[in-house]
C-alpha cells in the first residue's frame, strides 16, 4: 500500500466517533490558543494607555517674572489632560502616594510647590532647575514603570522647552531696546551731516553741472565742424543729382514725343497681333501632341496596308490571273505603300529621337502664349503707363533741384554756428575750474560728520532687531536645537504585527507536537506488513504535515480577518507557512520515532531553545553567547526572519534562505525517520519492556 494511501487511512480514523472528531477539531484549532490569542493580547498596548490609571498631583503655587504671572503647573496639567496618554487623575500627594502603593494607580506625577519659582529663576541672579517628580511601584506593574520613563522624559522635555522658550524670548526682547536707541543716535547725526551735506551737494551740483556743459559745449563746436564738411559735401553731391535728374527728365520727355502718338493711335492692333501670337503659339502646342500621339500607330497602319499589297500583288500577278495592266497598277500601288511605311518609320524615329527638344518647344511655346496673352491685356493701356512714367520722372527733376538748393542754404548756415560754439566752449572751460575749487572745500566739511552717522549706523546694524515672529522661531530653535527625524522602511503598524512572525511559528510547531501525540510518528500497519522504511515515513508525515496546511489556513483567516493582521505578502506568506508546518512535522516526526517517549521531552527542549534564540522578542545579539551560538542551526531563527519580510515588507533575500534551511532540514528528518524506521523493523529487548513509557 502506497504511502499516500496509508495517511488518508490514519485520518480516516478521526470520523470513527465523536471523541475523534473532537481531537481532529482540537488538533486544528490549538495552534489558534497560541497563535491567535497570545497575538491578541499583545496586539497594540502602546494604543491603550489611556486605560492605565494614574495620579497626577499639582501643588504648584506659580511665580511672577518681569510683571508676568507664571503658572507653569496649571499649563502643564492642562496639557496632560488634553493629551490623554494615560488616564489621570487628579489627587492630592497623600493620596497619590497611598494609590501607588496598595496599586490604584500604576504611577504618580506630581509638580512640586515651587515648579513655577524655579523656571521663573532663569532670568534672575540665582537661576535653579525645576524637576517633576515621578513615582513608580515596580510591584504592581514592571513594564508599565518603563513605558512611563519614557512618556515622562517627553513631557520633561517639552516642560524644559518651554521654559527656555520664555527666557531666551526676553534676552531678544533686550536686543531690540538696545538697537532701538542707537537708532536714534545714528538718526541725530544724519541730521547733522544732512545741513552740511546739502550746501556740499550744491556746490558739487555745480561743478558737475559746469564740467557737463564743458563737455557738452565741446561736443557741440566738435558736432558742428563736422556737420559743416558734411554740408559741403552734401551741398556737391546734390547738385550733381539734380544734373543728372535733368538729363532724365529731357531724353525721357524726348521718347515720350515720338512714341507716344504711335502708342496712342496703335493700341488695337498691338493687341490683335499679341492675341494671334499667343493662338498660334497654342495651336502648334496642340499639333505637336497630336504628332507625338500618332506617329506610331501611323506607322503600323502604312507597315500594314503595305503587307496587305504585297499580297495581294503576289497572289494576282506572280502567277497571272489579272491582265499585265492591271498587275503593272499594282505593282506602282505596292511601291507607293512600302515608300509611305518608310517615311512613317523615320517620321516615327525622328519624334522618339528628339523627344526632349520637342518638350523643349514646347515649354517655350507655353512661355510665349502666357507673355503674348499678358500683352494684349495691357495693350489699351500703353499709352496710359508710359504718360505715368514721365509724370514721376519729372516730378523727381523737380524735388532734386529744390534738395540742392536747400543744401546750399544749410552749408552757409552751419558755417556760422560752428563760430559761436567754440567761443562758448572757451567761457564754459573758465566758469568750471572756479566750481571744483568750491567743491573740494565743502568735501572735506561733509566727511567728518559722515565719519560719525555711518559708524553709529554700523554699530546698529550689527545689533539685532527681532520683530514677534522671528522672536517665536529663534527661541524654538534655541529652546530645543535637536529634533530627531526618523523614517521606518517598513512599518509594523502595532505590537501584534511585530510580534506576530515569533508567535505564528511557535503555534505551528506546538500544532506539529500535539498530533503526533493523537498520530503516532510511524504507521503500524506498514511497520508490520514490512513495507519500505521510505513508505513507512512518509505514511507517518504525510497526514501530520495535510493537519499542519489545515492549521495555517484556520490561524491566518482569524489572524487576518478577525484580529486584523494585514500582510505585504499574503500569498508568499501563507505559502511559506504551509512548508514551515511540513518542516516542524518532519523534525517533531523524526525526534518521536527515534526517541520514543522521550521524543516527546526532546520536542519541547528543542522548542525552548528555539524561542530563546530565534530573536523574536529582542535581537539575538542581546542575549548571552550560548543562544548567539546555536542561532544559525536552528529552524525557527530563519523561519521568524522570513516571516518579518514577508509581512511588513523588505528584501526577499532572507526568505529564499529560509526555504532552502527549511528544505534542508524536512529532507533531512525525513531520511532520519526513514532510519528509524529500518530500525524499528527489528525487535529486541528493549522495544518489548522499554524503560519509560509515556
């Protein structure tokens, strides 16, 4: 009987009766107490701390501090309150105390009488550290003592936060006042510099405004010199135009005598003979496409009628059956026809050979009908076009002679202006020399109180003044320099989804211990039939590892949908569990069958070894050295690696490792069973009265 077989028969017996059913449903949902339920509780602790009682104590009195009242205790009351981080509440310090000891409250928080005085102190002589006073009890509740070092050191540095934030406040305040007065000093001495500067800007005004007009005047007798060699020329060269306009105008109005009247009295017959132009031009376009066109089917019909001749010459006549004078007719018909098949050939040949001087002509010809059309369009108007002609002719005549003329004017003219402008330029010189002397007594008057303004007005820039908002963000920044930015790659969103890759393993090999308690490690019916030991261990493993696929389906349908675990990788992660279940199953197989009862014993060791060194709580290599040693050999350091990245996400490194260890260690337990299985086969003295039975 095949293995298979032999593990649906050991299942089959669970359906035998009610106590059966019961373990198989037992069986199935025990992974469920450790898995589902241990995850459970530690589902999200840190998400309901406002259910853990604790005494908050404010005996706070508050302080004045530059005519400011100071109630650092109330604030800070408020605020816890407000936050709701744990469940306060508000007691005296007698009864804050009595509470944590008999456990009403888990802790205490009390601000002491002088809170406020003490924070007030940083801007006194004799500044003094405030301190909140906490008070934990060990003896109701060790973890909750931790989690409150850390809520408190939060508020503590939040508390001290505030305060440097009201005394660094102040010394900005300070600045300012500072840098307001020497505002006004330097703003005093702006006035004195002002007086004195404003005569030295006159006199500087002056001086520039005389070298300007220096310059200018110069530039000006400069401009005009130049501006007179150019009228001269301009003078020349316009009245050369003007001649040669002159000579235009006369040898056009000459032509315009002649052809004018024959324009006139011509314009039909110009036009007439430049439409017959463009018709002719036309026509032959027309009769040389048809030339091309014809010429060879021309030369096959005159090729044919000569054919047709020439037989019927030589039926009629060669052997005589016309009269000699009608066959002489013929024979004159049949040359006639081979003579016109000839001349169709060259004609023929002639097209083909010049075919692109014939598209020559023809461009041309199209080029001479358009000319030819445009002509005889125009050709009423000719006499009109060229009348137009001589009319802008003349009128050009006219404005180059009235331009030589102006150009004469303006070269007498500039002439004249360039004499006054240098004696200008002259008195310009003088009155500047007289202004920069001036200047340069009223410079050395303006930089000493110039000296004084500008120093008082370094020293305030250099003193800071801080309006509302700078003052807010600069003491934020002062009050708490350091801010910690952190970024988690891959997120578990609670306790429970961390934790979840340590306890899901642990219940499925709790679940792998258990059925080979109700399942025995090897079947007794292949054992005693003598079947194979590989048979004989796979009949054992198969139905374990079918109930252990059957455990992860029920454990991660609660996990998922009534406790809400959500995974990154659900298929890889139901996949992977279903070969760790068939690995705890060959591995707890293997220790059952080859140890016996002590099996059982082995299992459980080798289960606690495995949670203390698979570093599912803290990293393994916190723990002491053995657990670091014997980390990389065990089935469950992988297992809980892998699980890791596949529910919060990650590389898939660890994973593939996993399943090969995991591949590795099923194989191997498997061959080992086998052994034991060969093994057992063999009765001796031992098996029949064994030393300890469970």
């Amino acid at each position: 009987m095949r293995s298979p077989k032999l593990a649906a028969l050991e299942l089959r017996r669970f359906g035998r009766g009610k106590l059966p059913r019961a373990a198989l449903v037992a069986l199935l949902v025990l992974p469920l107490l450790y898995g589902a339920l241990y995850l459970w509780s530690f589902w999200d602790p840190y998400g309901r701390l406002d259910k853990i009682p604790v005494a908050l104590v404010n005996e706070d009195q508050g302080a004045t501090a530059g005519g400011r009242r100071i109630t650092a205790g109330d604030d800070l009351t408020k605020g816890l309150l407000d936050s709701e981080v744990f469940d306060w509440h508000r007691v005296s310090a007698a009864e804050a105390r009595r509470g944590v000891e008999d456990g009403t409250y888990y802790l205490s928080l009390t601000m002491p009488a002088d809170f406020s005085r003490r924070i007030a102190s940083s801007a006194g002589d004799s500044p003094e550290t405030s301190a909140l006073q906490v008070r934990t009890n060990d003896a109701n509740n060790y973890i909750v003592g931790q989690i409150s070092k850390t809520v408190f050191n939060e508020v503590r540095s939040a508390a001290s936060a505030k305060a440097s934030r009201s005394f660094l406040d102040r010394i900005f305040i300070s600045f300012s006042d500072i840098h307001g007065q020497t505002v006004e000093a330097a703003n005093g001495a702006d006035k004195l510099k002002g007086g004195i500067g404003k005569a030295e800007k006159g006199s500087r005004d002056l001086a520039d405004g005389l070298a300007e007009a220096k310059r200018g005047s110069g530039k000006l007798a400069t401009g005009l010199t130049k501006l007179t060699t150019g009228a001269g020329a301009l003078e020349d060269g316009s009245r050369q135009v003007a001649a040669g306009t002159q000579t235009l105008a006369d040898q056009v109005n000459a032509v315009n005598g002649k052809a004018g009247p024959f324009l006139r009295g011509n314009e039909k017959t110009i036009g007439d003979s430049a439409r017959l132009v463009a018709d002719s031009a036309k026509a032959i376009r027309h009769n040389l496409d048809t030339l091309v066109r014809t010429a060879p089917g021309a030369a096959r019909g005159a090729h044919a009628a000569s054919a047709v001749l020439d037989d019927v010459y030589t039926r009629r006549c060669e052997k005589p059956v016309l009269p000699d004078s009608a066959c002489a007719d013929l024979k004159k018909a049949r040359q006639a026809a081979a003579d016109v098949a000839t001349i169709a050939d060259d004609v023929n040949t002639l097209i083909a050979d010049n075919d692109g001087d014939l598209k020559k002509l023809d461009s041309e010809l199209a080029t001479l009908q358009t000319q030819a059309q445009a002509l005889a369009v125009r050709a009423p108007h000719l006499s009109e076009d060229l009348d137009d002609a001589v009319k802008k002719i003349n009128k050009l005549n006219r404005g180059a002679g009235q331009v030589a003329a102006g150009a004469a004017k303006l070269h007498t003219g500039l002439g004249t202006a360039e004499t006054g402008a240098t004696a200008l330029d002259a008195g310009v010189g003088q009155l500047r020399t007289g202004a920069e002397d001036l200047d340069g007594g009223m410079y050395k008057l303006v930089d000493g109180s110039g000296e004084l303004a500008g120093g008082l007005h370094d020293g305030a820039r250099k003193i800071p003044d801080y309006d509302k908002q700078d003052r807010d963000q600069r003491t934020g920044v002062m009050a708490d320099p350091v801010q910690l930015a952190s970024r988690d790659l891959h997120h578990a969103p609670n306790y429970g989804t961390g934790f979840a890759p340590y306890f899901i393993p642990l219940s499925l090999w709790v679940g792998a211990m258990v059925a080979y308690m109700l399942i025995p490690p090897m079947n007794r019916r292949a054992l005693a039939a003598g079947a194979s030991s590989w048979r004989i261990a796979f009949a054992g493993w198969l139905p374990v590892a079918a109930v252990g696929v059957l455990q992860v389906g029920a454990l991660m349908a609660v996990l998922h949908w009534a406790i809400g675990l959500q995974m990154a990788r659900a298929a890889g992660t139901i996949g992977f569990l279903f070969l760790v279940a068939a690995c705890f199953a060959a591995i707890v197989q293997w220790l059952n069958a080859r140890f016996g009862p002590a099996g059982r014993i082995l299992v459980l060791a080798l289960l606690m070894l495995q949670l203390t060194s698979a570093g599912g709580t803290y990293p393994v290599q916190t723990s002491p050295g053995f657990f670091n040693a014997i980390h990389p050999f065990l089935p469950m350091s992988y297992v809980v690696e892998a699980l890791r990245r596949l529910i919060t996400g990650g590389g898939l490194g660890p994973v593939w490792s996993a399943c090969a260890v995991l591949a590795g260690f099923t194989a191997a337990a498997l061959a080992l069973t086998a052994l034991s299985a060969r093994r057992r086969q063999v009765w001796t003295l031992d098996r029949l009265h064994p030393e300890l039975s469970l």
